[in-house]
C-alpha cells in the first residue's frame, strides 16, 4: 500500500493552481487588495486556531510541528511570509496575463533552477546531469507553453 504521505506533492500541485486562480476571480470581482487581505485573514485565523491547538495538546504534539518560542528570532524568519504576500499579491496577475498553465509551468521551471542552486549551496548536494536536463525541459515546457 502506497504511504499517503507520497500524495503529499500531487495534492500541492491541484492547490498551487487552485488558490491563485481562485484569487484572479476574485481579484476580477473585488479587487487584488480584497483576495490578499481575505486571504490573509483566513490565514491569521486558521495560524490562531492551529497554535490553541498546540497548546492544548502539548507534549502530545510532534517535536517536529511544536512550536519553540524560546529564544530570539532571526530576521530571516520573516523572509516566508513576504514571499507568501507576493505570490498570494502576483500568481493571480500572471494567470490572468498569461493563463494558468503557463504560470505554473513557469513557477516549476523557477522552482527547479532556484532548487538546483538551494540543494548546491545550502545542502551539499552538487547537480546531477538528470537533474540539469530536467530542469532545461521544464524550462523549455514553460516557453513552449506560452505560445499560442
């Protein structure tokens, strides 16, 4: 039997086109400044839902999900929640300029050249020539799909 987990990547990618393209309607309908602050209340709202949750459960929570509030926090800390604001603020302009197949498949050529270059600087894990080719036919796939 297949690990649900394994399912994880496939059930991101349906979300990854859903949520953006959700927002360009109701960008269209509203307004871009209306899908952001919606969008981001109902994130403050489920991140409060989800830290009651941790405390109430405790020590029952995972290590690896448990909040850790001890300590100072790093600037850097803040650098995903800007990147989540801008993707949440420019994924539905580029559906609405250039289709949502075009967009992702240009996400996943960024997505694969910036992974090339985290995995070689951050991990220790030098590209690989399957990797590279991967990467230059995604790349050749998001060109290829913004002909029309």
């Amino acid at each position: 039997m297949t690990d649900i987990r394994s399912l994880l990547p496939l059930l991101l990618g349906i979300l990854v086109v859903f949520q953006p393209a959700i927002n360009r309607h109701i960008m269209d309908e509203r307004g871009l400044g209306f899908a952001i602050v919606l969008n981001h209340s109902v994130l403050f709202v489920l991140a409060m839902v989800t830290l009651g949750a941790f405390f109430a459960l405790g020590n029952r929570v995972p290590d690896l999900v448990r909040p850790r509030f001890t300590g100072g926090i790093n600037w850097w800390y803040v650098i995903p929640g800007f990147i989540s604001f801008t993707l949440t603020a420019l994924v539905p302009l580029a559906i609405s300029s250039v289709g949502a197949v075009a967009t992702v498949v240009g996400m996943l050529a960024g997505q694969l050249f910036t992974s090339l270059i985290w995995d070689t600087l951050s991990e220790g894990r030098p590209p690989t020539m399957p990797r590279i080719a991967g990467m230059v036919l995604a790349m050749a796939g998001a060109l290829l799909s913004l002909k029309k």
